[in-house]
C-alpha cells in the first residue's frame, strides 16, 4: 500500500437540474450553463476551487480546450480578476494530462500519462503537497468516484433541465455520503456547493 501524503483530490462541475454536463448536442452544447458561467457566485466558485489546489489532473478534451482560451485569459488586464486568477494558477500550476492518444503535453508544465485513472491519482498523492483539482473533466470525474477517490466536490448547479445529454452521476457507482460544507445562490438560481466526503 502507497502511503499517502494528506493530499486532498476535488472536482469541480457544472450540471444542469436534471443531472447532464453537456446538452442532447454533444460537448459543445452548453447552452444550458454558459449564461450562469459568469455571474458573481459562479466567478467566486472559480476561485473557490483552485485557492490550496497545485495540481490540475485533466482529461485529453478539456487540456486542449482549456489551452486555447484561459492562457490569453491569464495575460488580459481587463478580464475578471477571479477569470484571471484561476488562468494564472491554471497556467503556473502543475498539469497531469490523461489521454491515450497524446504523445506531447499540450501545455508548459504539463505532462501526458496513459494509465488508469484510479492509479494516477494514488500515485500523485504519495508526492508532494496541495491539493489535486479535476475541473470540469467529466470522464476523470466518473473513475475517480467509481473508485472512491474524491474527497471533495465544488458543484454549480444551472437552474434549467436540458432534456439530454450525459449525466455525471450513472448508475453504478458506489454508494457514499457527502457533507455540504458551503452554499450560495445567485440572483439567476444558480448555486455553488461544496460537498466534502464524509468517511
């Protein structure tokens, strides 16, 4: 057994009421959560999630879309301070990227792992220090709760029903019991929540 350095390992997700991270359309619909993307509780949710985090453990999908849009983020004075905030460290912060098909990191610091999902995340947590953060990467997300991994999520949730779509939480995975640690609502009906396993 690895021993385990105290490294916390959280996701954070956006979902709609009726449980789906994207539209009927496929990845790209996201026109049930874009418009709650950019309020005051969603931006300070942002923040939330990577203030203790050093580590950003990625899927292959999210690593090559979040490198197209938050690096000119980091660099833009007139973005939100906390869009700005959460690009920096996105761009500072070590990047473990899980793909089968990549053979070069698509990111400075960053670097590619093809193994499972369940044996990255004990591997990082016997090193080093901070905690492990898997944003938005929804196929991490589902192994990581399939194995009993995650000690904390920050979930957003959109205050419409997208009819479609994949949903985070499927059938079969273990049963476990989550603690809400925080709540806030926003002027639209969205809410940010964080639920901390409780072991």
């Amino acid at each position: 057994m690895t021993e385990s350095t105290g490294r916390r390992v959280s996701a954070n997700m956006s979902l709609t009421l009726d449980g789906r991270y994207h539209g009927p359309g496929g990845p790209g619909d996201l026109g049930a959560i874009v418009p709650y993307a950019t309020t005051d509780v969603a931006r300070d949710h942002l923040t939330r999630i990577w203030q203790g985090a050093t580590t950003a453990l990625l899927g292959r999908r999210n690593a090559e879309g979040f490198l197209g849009f938050w690096p000119s983020v980091a660099d833009d004075e007139n973005a939100d301070p906390r869009d700005r905030g959460y690009a920096r460290w996105l761009v500072d912060a070590e990047k473990v990227v899980l793909s089968t098909t990549l053979t070069e990191a698509p990111w400075k610091r960053a670097r590619v792992v093809n193994a499972p999902t369940a044996d990255v995340v004990t591997d990082l947590k016997a090193h080093g220090a901070g905690d492990i953060l898997v944003n938005n990467s929804a196929s991490v997300i589902k192994a990581l709760l399939s194995a009993d991994l995650l000690d904390r999520m920050y979930l957003m949730l959109c205050p419409e029903i997208a009819g479609g779509g994949p949903r985070l939480f499927d059938d079969g995975l273990p049963a476990s019991k989550w603690t809400l640690t925080h709540q806030e609502t926003g002027k639209l009906g969205e809410m940010a929540m964080v639920y901390d396993r409780a072991r």
